[in-house]
C-alpha cells in the first residue's frame, strides 16, 4: 500500500504536537530541583522553628512565603537574572518578617549558581555581592536572631564557592561543545573528502573512456565503408574501453557503498604497473608514447596518484590537443620526491583554463604534500609536472 504526501506529513506533525505536550528532560530536572529544594527549606524550617519560640509562628502564609520563594527555580534556566532576583527578594522579605529563620537562603543560592552557569561568573559575581550586601542589611535591621553565627567571610566564601563550582561546570559545558562542534566539523571534512575522492575518482574514468570512446568510434564511422578491417579493430577498441571503465566504477561505488575512507582501497586497480594499458589506449589513436626512466617502488596512495594523473594527462591530450603525435613520459626521484612531466608535441597550445581534470590533478598531488604545474610548452606543446613526496620506508 502506497502512502500519500499527507500521510508522512500528518505524522511528522503528530509527532511534533507530542513533542510539545511532554516536557524534555531539562524541564523535568528544573521540577526535579525545585521540589527538591522546596521540601528541603519548608522540612528544614519547621524543625528550625520548633527552636525559635519567640518567633512569628509558622502559618500557612509562612509556608506559602517559602514555596514562593521556590518557584522562581522553575524559570531559572530561561530567565536566570530574574528568577535569582524574585528568589533573593522573596528569601530576604522572609527573613525580615519575623518568621523562624532557616535555610531559605539556600533558594536563592541555587538560582545563583544556575545564574553563573548561563551569565558567566561575572555577572555572577556582580549577583552575589548584592545578595550579601541586602543579606546583611535585613539582619541588622530586624528583630530576630535568624542568620546563623557565622563572620562576614564564611557567606562570602559560600557565595564564592558557588560561582566557583558554577563556572567550573560552566567551564567543562564549553569544553564539551567545542569538542562536539570538532568531531561534527571533523566528519563533515572526511564526508567532503570522500565526495571529492569519489566525484575525481568516477572523473577520471570516464573521462578517459570516454575519449578514447569518442575518437574510437569517430575511426569506425570514417572508415566503416572503405577499410571494415579498420572499423572493426576501432569497435573492438570500444569494447575493451567500455569494459575498463565499467570496472573502475563498479569498484568506486562499492567503495562508495562501504564507506572505506582509504584512498588505497579506492584506487587498488590504479597503479603505474598498469601504465602499458595507458600507452595502448594512446597509440590505438595514434599517438605514440614514449616512456623515460622509471618511478621505482612506490606506497600505494602515491603510486595511485600517480597513475591517476598520468591517466588525465593523457586524456587530455587525446581530447585537447591539437595534432598531437606523441606524448613524452618522463620519472626521476629528487630530495625523496617522484617527479613525473608529461608532455606532448602539439600544436598552439595556449594557457589551461582550471576544469575538472586540473583541477583533480592539483587535488591529488596537494593531498599527498606535493605540487602541480600545468603550462603550455614554448614547442607549441602542453606540459604537466607533478611533484608526489615518497616517504622512506621503515628500517
């Protein structure tokens, strides 16, 4: 049974309302912490006033005082500075009044802390020493003996003690997120990484074939009436591209569909070992190749490159130059580095304009630390040179 656009649309919605019916977990623990804390104060209070006869008695309005001093908690998170303020007036009003004193000060504690962990410690701070400041203005200007004997500095040392802890949490949050944002940038670098690799990857084959393709099948179509011994020899040309370039992309997508990020595994078929395949292809359009020194032994990502740039190389010139006759592949090892020029005999080349298959070819050699040059020749003829570090092997 099919589904309808509408279908997934009013499920997406349904799951949406839901989403907004059930409260997530920060608000959860926002209820969690303000029932906690309230318990604590309205449990803590009654015993205290059980010790504190002369004061006002503990009637609901009392308790009613105290739960009002709590709810602000609920709201700590969106509006920190508020909630700490309405928490703070309500504690210290409290105190004034002449109810039994007790541990309702720890409100507004817990909407400072939460404070430093949203503002920072400075706004913090600035936070703090006002509390202190109303906090002892309201025990010197009452009657009752609420605050506990303690000297000026151990508030100051509670009140530091919670920003401290509060901007240490503050802290490790950031930390935390800035290694998440990391690891996401990170992913998304091998993700683009891997969609260049492949897009220079499928580039580069059938580009190839396909050159080879089109000048093969251009011989075939000239001279199918006149020399069919020819035509036939360019179709079986075709073939064997066509077939070639089947291959390299049927192992490109099943790297694509592993999610193997080695660049080895994605060019395991292209090595220079294989650069007689090369030379045929060119000479079946007549362009002859002559090969000069050797690359010697190489690691695979560097012997993969290579292949691959000479590949392009090559295409290029089957698809771009102008009357080429022959292409000169020069190799030499300098100062630990594979030096490889590929240059052609034609005609009127002019300064390269940046394609795709430069453009995979800078690619290739800056990935492994090496460079790429591509200019026109003062023959007449266009060059490539490309310059791939070889690291030493191990001893």
């Amino acid at each position: 049974m099919e589904e309808s656009p509408g279908d997934g649309y009013a499920r997406r919605r349904s799951r949406g309302s839901f989403s907004g019916v059930f409260p997530g977990r920060r608000q959860v623990g926002d209820v969690l912490r303000t029932l906690v804390l309230a318990g604590f104060v309205l449990g803590a209070t009654t015993m205290a006033a059980r010790q504190q006869p002369e004061a006002r008695a503990l009637d609901p309005v009392g308790y009613g005082w105290l739960v009002a001093a709590a709810l602000p908690l609920l709201a700590c998170r969106r509006y920190p500075m508020l909630a700490f303020a309405v928490s703070s007036v309500l504690a210290l009003t409290y105190y004034w009044s002449g109810y039994p004193g007790g541990p309702v000060i720890v409100l507004p504690g817990a909407a400072l802390f939460v404070l430093t962990r949203v503002r920072g410690p400075a706004t913090a701070s600035v936070a703090g020493g006002a509390l202190l400041a109303a906090l002892y203005l309201v025990h010197g200007t009452s009657d009752g003996d609420w605050l506990p004997p303690l000297p000026a500095a151990g508030l100051v040392a509670g009140v530091a003690a919670v920003i401290g802890i509060g901007t240490a949490l503050r802290h490790r949050k950031a930390a935390q997120r800035a290694t998440r944002e990391q690891q996401a940038e990170h992913a998304q670098r091998l993700a683009e990484q891997d969609r260049l690799r492949v897009a220079r990857e499928v580039h580069d084959v059938v580009a190839h074939s396909l050159a080879m393709i089109n000048v093969q099948a251009g011989v075939a179509a000239h001279v199918a009436d006149r020399r069919p011994e020819e035509a036939r020899k360019a179709l079986q040309h075709i073939k064997e591209a066509s077939a070639e370039a089947l291959t390299d992309l049927r192992a490109t997508l099943e790297v694509l569909r592993g999610g193997d990020r080695k660049e080895g595994v994605a060019e395991a078929s292209a090595s220079l070992r294989h650069i007689a395949e090369l030379i045929d292809h060119a000479q079946a359009v007549g362009i002859d190749v002559y090969v000069r020194g050797e690359p010697g032994d190489l690691p695979p990502d560097v012997d993969g490159a290579a292949y691959r740039i000479l590949q392009e190389s090559l295409t290029n010139v089957i698809r771009h130059a102008n009357q080429p006759s022959s292409v000169t592949v020069q190799f030499g090892r300098r100062d630990g580095a594979l030096e490889m020029v590929v240059r052609d005999d034609g005609m009127g080349a002019t300064a390269p304009r940046l394609g795709n298959g430069l453009r995979g070819m800078r690619e290739r050699s800056e990935a492994l630390g090496g460079r790429f040059t591509a200019s026109a020749t003062v023959e007449g003829g266009f060059e490539v040179r490309a310059t791939l570090p070889v690291p030493a092997a191990p001893s």
